[in-house]
C-alpha cells in the first residue's frame, strides 16, 4: 500500500483493491477534513460553474473583461496580441461599447490562470507556477497525484502531456466530478466552458495541497 500511494495511485483505488466493495462514509462526527463531504471541494464546484461563459485571454488571472485589461495583455503578449483584440467587439471596431457583447460582465483567464484563481479563492492559496507545466513539476503544490487511468471520483485539477514532448504539460483544468470538466480554452470550446471528461484529452490529475 505505501508503495502504491508512493507511486501516486489514490487510496480509494488501494482501498478497493485490498478491500473490494468498500464503501467509504462519513459517521458526521467528523471534526475535520472528511474527502467526500468537504466544504473546500463544493466552494470549489460552485466558483468554477460561476465563471462558465468567461473569456479566454493568454496569461490572464481572473480579471474583469474590459478593452483596458484585454489591451494591458495584449501589450504584454504581442505574439498572442491579434487574437486577443479580434475577441473583443470594441477593440476589433465591430461596436464602440461592450453592450451586447457574451462577455460583458465576465472574467477573463488562461487555462492555467483558471486552475490557480480558482484554488485560491477555494482555499486561500495559488498553485505555485507561471504555466502548467511549472505547476505540475511543482511538488509543494499537490497532495497526491497521477495518470488519468487512476483518477479519483472528486474534483481535482487535470493536466494534458504534450504528444511532441511528454515532459510539457500543454493544458490544464478542472475535474469536479462525475465525469465533468471545467476549463479555460482547449478542448470542447472557447472560453471558460463546461464539458465530459474526454479520455483522450486528458493525461494526468493532482489534488492539490489544501483542497482536502
């Protein structure tokens, strides 16, 4: 079992495996920290769903979805600088105000940004990292984690390997459970968006430190 657990397999799977069938409750006498009914973890849930319909802009922490932020980034990114202006209604010059506009009144992320605002509003603490990569190489970030294959039924943050490098983690987001995905760009759609865990998309998860 410590083997296993060294190896990132979760205890739910070490449990079942010496114990088939557990069933793993809570007596509600608990005074701290139970997994599967714990406040972090909902908070958690509920700040993700909030965000769902935010717009992706490279780099970006959790700020409001202004012309002034969506500049400010774009200013700092030129590489990324034409796709971020072409997003935004009044700086493509398709309308002089943010009227009408699906994004008026969100919040703008990265992927990565997405991941570490919410985990910090949840629990008071960023993931340590300027990217997914760095995150995920980051061990004083995470509690225990693993391959997709031995993923545990509660939310956690998922990370996607690179297929030209292994060593690069090239997306990251949100795994609240039940087979669902809450991320900030890639896979299924455009901004913050709410999708099925696809198993072919997804390489590796880690819970973080505080969450539980």
């Amino acid at each position: 079992a410590i083997y296993a657990a060294g190896k990132g397999i979760g205890y739910q799977e070490i449990l079942d495996f010496y114990y088939p069938g557990t069933i793993i409750s809570t007596t509600g006498q608990s005074t701290g920290g139970d997994p599967m009914s714990n406040t972090r973890a909902q908070r958690l849930i509920e700040l993700a769903q909030k965000e769902v319909g935010g717009a992706y802009v490279f780099v970006a922490l959790g700020e409001k979805c202004t012309p002034g932020n969506r500049s400010t980034y774009a200013n700092r990114k030129p590489a990324h600088a034409e796709a971020i202006k072409r997003a935004c209604q009044v700086l493509n010059g398709s309308r002089p105000s943010c009227v009408g506009c699906r994004y008026n009144g969100k919040r703008i992320f990265d992927c990565r940004g997405f991941t570490s605002v919410m985990l910090k509003e949840a629990t008071g603490r960023y993931l340590k990292g300027s990217g997914a990569t760095s995150q995920w190489n980051d061990l004083s970030n995470w509690a225990e984690r693993g391959p997709l294959s031995t993923i545990p039924d509660k939310p956690c943050v998922l990370f996607s390997r690179s297929k030209s490098n292994p060593n690069v983690m090239s997306h990251t987001g949100l795994y609240i459970g039940n087979y669902v995905v809450i991320q900030s760009g890639g896979y299924g759609g455009t901004g913050v968006h709410v999708g099925p865990l696809r198993e072919n998309c997804w390489t590796d998860w880690a819970v973080p430190v505080l969450l539980y």
